[in-house]
C-alpha cells in the first residue's frame, strides 16, 4: 500500500537560505505496548494483536459479563473491572491503546432506539472519562452506525472533546463483508491518535471468504432443507425458515448451491432471510441458535457463528472454560468482528508509531491471507 506524504510548509514571508539538512527521521515508539478496554466483550482487539504476533501486555479489561470474565481471565488480562459505571477513572491504569465498545442495544431497533434516555445510551461517557484522565496514544470505539442519527449530540460531544485533547480523529462505517467476512453487518469505527508519526489512513478492502470454506454441511443422516419441530425448535421456528425457504426458491435461488441464511428465532415480523451472505449476527439470535443455513441443512451452531465473526474454531476453549453454548455464541455476535480487527490495528499502531510502514504492510499481508476456515495459532506471524 502507498505510503501517504505530507506536503512541505511553504514558508510565506522573506527568509535567508539555510543549508539544506536532511529531514529528521520520525522515531517508533519501542515501549511493549499496553492494551486496556471497556465494555471488552471479547477483547477482539486483543484477539486481533495475538493473532498477528504483536507482542503487548494486556493491561486491563472490563465486562459485566460472567461470560467475558472468563474469557479475559483466560486471555492474561492483570486486572478485569467488572463495572465501568463504579471504577473510578484514575484507578484503572494507563494503556497505549484503549478500545471501548459501549452496548449498542439503545441505538438499535432491539433497544427500541431509545438512544441516551436509557442509562446504557449514555455509557461512552465513562469511557471518555477514562481518556481525559489518562490520555492514551491510541483510542478505538465501535458503535452501530444509527448512533449518528439517534444521538448526535452525544457523537458530538465525544469528538469535540477529544479533539480538545488533542486527537487526531477519523471515522468511518466499515462493513464486514468488505473485509473478508460474508456478514452484512456494518459497524462505525472512530479512531483517535494523540501526535501521529504517520498519517492514519482506513484498511483497504479485501475479497470474500468463500461461504462452503467456513460452514461444513451437516452429515447426509442430520441434514435437512427444511426443520423439524423437536427438542429446542419451535413450531415458529419452523415456520419461518419453511416460509422465507420458500420464498427464495419463488424468486429463482437454488437453497442447494447457495447459501440461504434465516434469522429465524424471532416472531414473524422479526423473521428475515440474506442470500450468499448471513446478516448482521446479534447476540440474541445468535444465542438461541436462530440463525438457519441451507448450505449447512440445520441451524449454525456456536462455532459456525464464531466464524462469521471471524474466529477460528480452536481459537478460543469455550468449552474448558466452562461457558455454555448459548452463553459462547451470545459472545460471538456481540463482539467486533475479528476479521476488520486484523486490518484495522496494524494501521492505528502505524499511525501512532508503533509499527514502522513496512512492518504494517507485512501485518497487513498476513491479515490478507487470513482465513478463519483455517487454524491459526496466535503469535504465527
């Protein structure tokens, strides 16, 4: 990728010559980098910066979740906050990079887009808190795009304010499916670097994983075109996906050689079908194993969701963690999705010098060839 140059000065008013001097090279930043995150989830960003063999400690991690707790323990974090609402901001430490995903449900139709007139609407602002105490070099949000129209006031007041602070702001919605996932699930990033090294620029797009790579068909004994009632299927359940089944093969899409996703677990009206690619994953769904896969003949299982998130299946041991299936999968779609993840870290530490140019784009190469149909030990690059 084409490095970004910054235009000379031109100098306005009368000056004398000066011999020329070779530009002063731009120093990286060689400290271990200290990653911390709110509302964590998961920790993508953390997932993200394993995977690519970038070394960090993993300072400090929040997530009410019973769930997330054990998975954070797992991951190494020195200290998990439970709540951000009762940690005061100069108790949690400073970090390098500080991603924050505040819960998106109020600026959702699930939330019934109740936007900052629920107490969870308004959360980023303990996560600005955070940052106006201990200002690190690197910050990341990711919230649902409808959060521009449902409370500008509040996007407004978090980028005046860290602009204030001196940050170098971008943002932008990236989409999953322009990143390798074949997930139409589209997410505002916004970044902030405190004195960039180099130019922060968005991650490029990348080609579609192939579908049949990621999803295996169940066996010729399990699959099935069409559910049937039983144990932890419902009658509705099995009238939503027979009805938008139906409805795809109506309009020409042969459901045996093209993936034909249900989000089933609903009512009705909630009901909906995405041909080719599955639609936005949810936590809800995803945990009552809503979501039907033609090609697969049966309901994506926790793994399957994992992996349009773009989690390898071995990745993480839900299992030995003792997390339940319902439990791993409400994880799954409700995190950053891992894939955007790999492209878009190695430009924020680019940016913030801790990763020279070169270096991003031999990170960005690797992010490339990912594919989470395939098993990829952290550190492996």
């Amino acid at each position: 990728m084409p490095t970004q140059r910054r235009d000379r000065e031109v100098c306005e008013v009368p000056c004398r010559p000066t011999p020329e001097k070779e530009a002063p090279k731009k120093r990286l930043r060689r400290s271990i980098l200290r990653v911390g995150s709110d509302f964590a989830g998961l920790d993508t960003a953390a997932w993200a910066l394993r995977i690519l063999g970038i070394p960090f400690e993993h300072t400090f991690a929040a997530d009410k979740d019973p769930s997330s707790f054990k998975v954070l323990s797992y991951m190494g974090a020195k200290t998990i906050y439970r709540d951000v609402t009762t940690r005061p901001a100069t108790e949690a430490p400073s970090v390098d990079l500080y991603t924050f995903g505040p819960p998106c449900q109020p600026f959702s139709a699930a939330g019934n887009r109740l936007s900052t007139a629920t107490p969870d609407g308004v959360l980023a602002l303990h996560s600005l808190t955070y940052i106006k105490h201990h200002q690190p070099s690197m910050i990341l949000m990711e919230q649902v795009p409808d959060v521009l129209s449902l409370a500008p006031d509040l996007v407004n007041l978090l980028f005046q304010e860290l602009a204030a602070l001196g940050y170098s702001l971008s943002s932008e919605i990236l989409a999953s499916n322009k990143y390798g996932v074949p997930q139409k699930r589209e997410r505002l990033f916004l970044v902030g670097v405190k004195n960039p090294v180099e130019p922060f620029v968005f991650p490029a797009e990348v080609p579609l994983w192939p579908i049949r790579n990621l999803i295996a068909p169940l066996p010729p004994g399990n699959f099935a075109v069409l559910p049937s009632a039983g144990i932890g299927i419902s009658a509705q359940k099995v009238a939503n996906v027979t009805s938008h089944i139906e409805g795809a093969v109506a309009e020409g899409v042969d459901p045996f050689e093209r993936a034909v996703f249900v989000s089933a677990g609903a009512s009705k009206r909630w009901s909906h079908k995405s041909v080719d690619e599955v639609m936005t994953l949810t936590k809800t769904e995803a945990a009552r194993q809503g979501y039907w896969c033609s090609l697969k003949g049966g309901f994506l299982d926790t793994d399957d969701v994992g992996v349009l998130q773009g989690f390898p299946r071995d990745l993480i041991p839900w299992r030995d963690l003792d997390i339940s299936s319902p439990q791993q999968a409400g994880l799954y779609g409700n995190a950053m999705n891992l894939a955007v993840m790999l492209h878009l870290i190695p430009h924020v530490l680019c940016s913030a010098g801790f990763l020279s140019p070169a270096a991003m784009n031999k990170k960005l190469k690797y992010a490339r060839d990912y594919d989470p149909g395939i098993r990829y030990l952290p550190g492996a690059v």
